[in-house]
C-alpha cells in the first residue's frame, strides 16, 4: 500500500478540487476533505471498476462453493458459531445494516456523513474487500446529487452502528436528508431519482467493518488542526510585536542546538513572518528574556507538529487501506483465491492517534490562551484593561476571554484516552476494544473549539495592535491584519461580540489568514 507522499505544507486547498477519481492512486487529505466537506464530485476510474468487479465475482463463487467465511456462510459476532445458508446469505446482509443501526442522539453533521460515505469509497477502491459496483456506485452517487442519511452520532462503537444508519438508505430503508429536509430512505432515492439496491452477500458486513465512521471523523479532525496549527503560527508571530518579545528566543543557533525539525522549522516561520518589523527591532534587547508563552514558542508548537503529523500519516494510511474482514486475496489467475478471517478493521492506530491529536490540541489551545490572556490583563500589559479606550464602562474583551478559557477547558475534558480502554462486547467475543469512534468524535469536538480559541487570540492579537501607533509592523503582519479589520472593525465601545467570533473562526477554518501569509513568504513550514 502507498500513501500520499506530499508533505502537509505541499498540500492543496481542497476547495479548489471540483472533482476526484477514486483509482490505483492513493488519495491525499486534501481530496478527502474536497468531497467531505466542499463537495467534490466523485469518479470511478475504469481501473477500480474492473478490479471491483473481479474480485466481486470471487465472493459469489465463494457462497456457491459454501466455503466457511465469516459474515458470507456464518453468523456476526459470537454468531459466528451458527452456519447460513446460500439462501439466507442476503437476508443475512440485510439484518445486519437493520439490527446494528442503533446509534442514538443528535445527528451527525453533513460533513461527518459525507466523510464517513467516502470512507466506504476510499476503502473499497483497493479491490479486496469484496463489495459489488453497484453497491459502491449507489454510494458516489448519494454523495454527487447532495442525499445526506441520517445519522445519529452517539452510541457507538467503533463506527458500526452510523454505518448501519448510512447503508439503510442504501437500500431503500431509514431516513435521509434531501435540500436539507428530512424524509424516509425510500423517498430520498426517489427525489435523487435513484432506486435501492439488495446487497448481496458479504455487502452489510463490508459496510459495517467498524473502521469507517472512525476514518471519517478522523479525516474532518486532521484537517481542521492543521488549519489551526498554522493560523496559530500567525497568532504566535503577531504576539511577537503586541507582546514586544525578544526574537532572540528564535535565534537558528538555538534551534540548531536541539534535534528537533518541527522546533526549528516554527523559528522560520516566525523570523519570516516577522521580517522587517520596526516593534520587533526595538523590543530586541527590552529584557534578559520573555515569559514562556513567547520564549518557548517554537518548542511548544513543533512539539504540537510533530502529533499532528504523525497523525496524518497515521490517518492517510487507514483511509487508503482495506480495513474488512475478511479479505479477498484472489490467486495469480484471478480465477480462485482465499478469504483470509483476519483484524484489519481493528482501530488501534487511529484511536492512539486521534487520542494524541486531542492532547496536542490542548497543548496549542493553553498557548493561544494564554498569549490571549496577557493581552487583555492590564497587568501583563501595557494596554487599557481588556484592549478597550473607556474601561469600567466598556467590558471590551473581557468575556471573550471568558469563551477562550471555557472552551479549553472543554478540550482538557476529553483528555482522558479512549483507545487505552475497553468494554468486552458479542459475548466476550470481541473482547478488547478499541473506542476507536470514540476517539474520533473527540477530536473532532475538540478541533471545532480550537478554531474558535485560536481565532479569539488573533481577534485579540488585532485590537492590540491597533493601539502601536509609534512604530511599523512588520509587512506580512500589515496584510493580516488588515485582512482581519476587512471583516471585524477595531472595538471602540462595546459591541454585540458573536459576529466577529463567528467571523474570526470562519477565517481559521478556511485558511484564510494562511493563504495571505503564504503569498508572501510562501509555504508555511510544517
């Protein structure tokens, strides 16, 4: 198997791909989150098909021969013990996507459903799981013409029952989401002007292999603290001045002295950012040396990098990979082969690293809160109390920081690793589990108020420049933030808040903010 071998500066911005061809290429981040999130339309290269196609005609020889496979002559679970029958092997298909649906609460989101469906793809395209083309092309087409199943998100095991609630509508059962209204699955085919499908044997289990609704969520959160990672470098740079740090602390001998690329590489960044910067220059030899929140901003956020790339290897890897079982591995003819009862859908990897995502999230959060706090604390500041003209009768940014704080404690809840945990489920037939879903949708959780704290800091970071008057920031500083005041103008009195907070995010989770650096002073090194 290979995977993406770009590096995450080199990556695209997904928006800008309209389309993408699922094939004997491996698919990059970028392009998961394309269709996910932005809605790239999905193709078939004629390549996958006709391994899809081959290897399909394997499992049906399989059912005709009543060889024992998991899931195709036998039951799920500690049902395995119990023998199926050729006649029973689609009713057998359809019980499982009905009896696992089970899932409760509130709905995932659109993206979350659409990551979890291209998951199912992704997945498929390596040819050994089994799965029909119709099956998988009754899938690319929920995704193209906009039907989004519902799927309650709490419950859940891995990923099994929101795959169950995904592959109802598959078949014509459960409900769906059509121009945003919800109807039953039958319906929402109709109005797509598709019709349901019968899964044939093995089809229920390949959709339900406990691996996709993880990958899916896993994928949305990646993605969303890289974005975080590198507005907080922006962040970071930009309290260099409002701070008047010392630039000493980035000094390249300093991060020559420790072997860490992701360290040195941060220092880059910001010396980049930073150039020719009239506040950084005068605050040079202010004092012995900073608090650590500047002093240590190249070490604690590589130490963040070094997580979240770890992660993307991590997860680039599982959404390439066939997480089924069993696996068909057809034989040198293509003629016959084996399916071989196996753990691939074991979650072990993407629970561990979407549990370390979560800790490296913290970890970056506490920093943008911090340089936050010093902002608006009157004692650790120059400024007006709360970065406003008339404090006492204006609050300024006082309960924003209020937001900040909260939120990262929120993240510091979800600390707690799921994957080292376990509860023996199927009567002690699966007996040590990973949470792996679990894991996910905390990273996911914990990557939407991430984009909020970093996005407060940088609100902040641009109301406490507004009071520098005697000397220049440095260029690329310039171009943020005006960027910033395009949308959210300078606080003179106190205000209705939500809005540019609203805003704020909406540039973190965009790029936005990256983007006008990156056309500067080029790629952000990662």
């Amino acid at each position: 198997m290979t995977i993406p071998t770009h590096s995450i500066e080199e990556m695209k911005d997904p928006k800008e791909i309209t389309s993408v061809t699922l094939g004997s290429s491996p698919v990059s981040l970028e392009e998961f989150i394309a269709v996910a999130r932005y809605h790239a339309k999905v193709e078939f290269s004629a390549e996958m098909e006709e391994k899809i196609t081959s290897v399909r005609k394997l499992v049906e020889k399989f059912l005709e021969e009543s060889r024992p496979i998991y899931g195709v002559t036998t039951g799920f679970g500690d049902n395995v013990r119990h023998s199926i029958s050729k006649e029973n092997a689609k009713q057998l298909q359809l019980n499982i996507i009905r009896s696992h649906s089970t899932s409760v609460g509130e709905p995932l989101n659109e993206e979350c459903v659409r990551a979890i469906m291209f998951a199912m793809l992704t997945t498929a395209r390596t040819g050994f799981s089994g799965v029909s083309l119709p099956t998988i092309t009754q899938i690319k087409e929920l995704l193209n013409r906009g039907v989004v199943p519902f799927v309650p998100g709490e419950g859940c095991i891995a990923g099994l029952s929101v795959e169950g609630h995904i592959a109802l509508v598959l078949v014509g059962e459960g409900y769906a989401y059509v121009d945003g209204k919800k109807v039953p699955g039958a319906e929402a085919l109709a109005k797509a002007s598709l019709s349901p499908i019968t899964l044939g044997t093995k089809e229920g289990l390949d959709l339900l292999n406990g691996c996709l609704g993880a990958i899916g969520l896993s994928a949305l959160a990646l993605y969303n603290t890289i974005q975080c990672m590198k507005s907080a470098d922006i962040a970071s740079a930009y309290s260099f001045e409002t701070l008047k740090g010392t630039k000493k602390a980035l000094d390249p001998r300093l991060m020559a002295a420790k072997c860490r690329e992701e360290q040195a590489d941060t220092a880059k960044n910001l010396l980049h950012i930073l150039e020719g910067s009239e506040i950084i220059d005068a605050n040079t030899d202010r004092t012995v040396q900073d608090p650590y929140v500047l002093r240590c901003a190249a070490q604690m956020s590589g130490a963040d990098k070094r997580v979240i790339k770890e992660a993307y290897r991590a997860i680039c890897e599982e959404f390439n990979s066939c997480c089924d079982n069993p696996v068909i591995i057809p034989d040198e003819t293509g003629e016959d082969g084996v399916a071989l009862m196996e753990g691939n859908f074991d979650g072990s990897y993407t629970a561990m690293h979407m549990d370390s995502l979560c800790i490296a999230m913290a970890h970056l959060g506490k920093m943008c809160e911090r340089r936050t706090d010093r902002l608006v604390n009157r004692h650790f500041s120059d400024y007006p109390g709360f970065l406003v003209k008339n404090p006492g009768l204006n609050s300024g940014y006082m309960i924003t920081h209020y937001t900040s704080a909260t939120l990262l404690i929120e993240i510091r809840s979800m600390l707690t690793p799921s994957s080292g945990d376990s509860i023996p489920v199927s009567a002690n037939q699966e007996d040590p589990n990973t949470f792996t879903y679990v894991s996910a949708m905390k990273a996911y959780q914990c990557s939407r108020k991430l984009e909020y704290i970093v996005g407060i800091e940088l609100m902040t970071q641009a109301q406490a420049k507004d009071f520098i008057t005697d000397l220049k920031s440095a260029p690329v500083i310039e171009k943020v933030h005006s960027q910033i005041r395009s949308e959210i103008p300078t606080v003179e009195e106190d205000r209705y808040f939500y809005p540019d907070m609203e805003k704020i995010k909406d540039m973190v989770h965009e790029g936005t903010l990256v983007k006008t650096v990156e056309k500067e002073i080029g790629h952000l090194l990662f």
